[in-house]
C-alpha cells in the first residue's frame, strides 16, 4: 500500500510538473512571438509605407505620361493618314480629265455642243421662299427689324 501511495505521489508530482513546463512554455511561445513579430513588423510597416509614399507621385506622373504618349500616337497617326489622302488628291488633281469631271460636277459646266439642263424641285423652292422672308422688304425695314432685335432683352 505504502507503495501506491508512493507512485500516486509521484504520479501526481509528475503530472504537476508537466502541466507546469507546458504553461511555461506556451507563456514563452507567446511572449517570444510578440516581441519577435512586433519591432520587426512595426519597422517592415514603416518601411512599406515610406516606399509607398515615395513612389506614388512618380507612378502616377508615369502613368499620366504614358496615357498622354498613347494619345499623341493616336493624333500622329490620324495626321499621316489625312497626309495620305492629301496626296491622293494633289495627284488627282493633276489629272486633267479628274478637273474636267469635278467642274462639270460642282460648277455645271457643259462641253461645246451639249446641252445643260437644271432640274428644280418645287418643294425646295417653297422652302427657300419662307426662308427669305427679309429679302421681300426694303432695306431700311430690315434694318429697324434689326434694331429692335438688338435692343430686345432675354426677359421679354
């Protein structure tokens, strides 16, 4: 009996002082973890900030650039393709039978012995008879017309 006592003394001793190492040694882990992590990642936070903070205004002049280059790309391009068109046409115009064709086009003219006609649409004459209602007056009601129009406020 005396030597179940003994070991459940023990037993008890020994599991008293195991739990205790495993406290001890998770307080250590803990307090280890802290002050490791907290200087290092306190310094690492500063150091990201600062670089952080020092290339944002280069990064965004840098984009703004390359957004403006981009840009200025497009505008060059469109310029040499209207350079390009402005060639088309200074060549064609050199051609005598491309100018005959445009003045027979846009200024009517006929050849010797044709006939040239003018075709009239009466819509558009009545449209362009309202349209011309100052040009029925005398000159000088038009000219008091615009006078009282210049003299008229918003509010009237």
């Amino acid at each position: 009996m005396a030597r179940d006592r003994f070991s459940t003394a023990t037993r008890l001793r020994l599991l008293g002082e195991q739990t205790a190492a495993r406290v001890y040694r998770s307080q250590n882990r803990r307090q280890a973890r802290r002050s490791r992590l907290t200087g290092r990642a306190a310094f690492l936070a500063l150091v990201v900030c600062s670089l952080v903070v020092a290339l944002a205004y280069p990064m965004r002049q840098w984009v703004s650039q390359r957004a403006e280059i981009a840009e200025q790309e497009r505008l060059a391009a469109e310029a040499g393709e209207r350079v390009e068109r402005l060639r088309d046409e200074k060549a064609r115009l050199r051609d005598d039978a491309y100018i005959r064709r445009l003045a027979r086009e846009h200024l009517h003219y006929v050849l010797p012995g044709e006939t040239g006609y003018t075709v009239i649409d009466p819509d558009a004459v009545r449209r362009h008879r309202d349209d011309q209602g100052a040009a029925d007056r005398p000159w000088y009601s038009n000219l008091w017309d615009g006078v009282d129009t210049a003299d008229r406020t918003d509010r009237e």
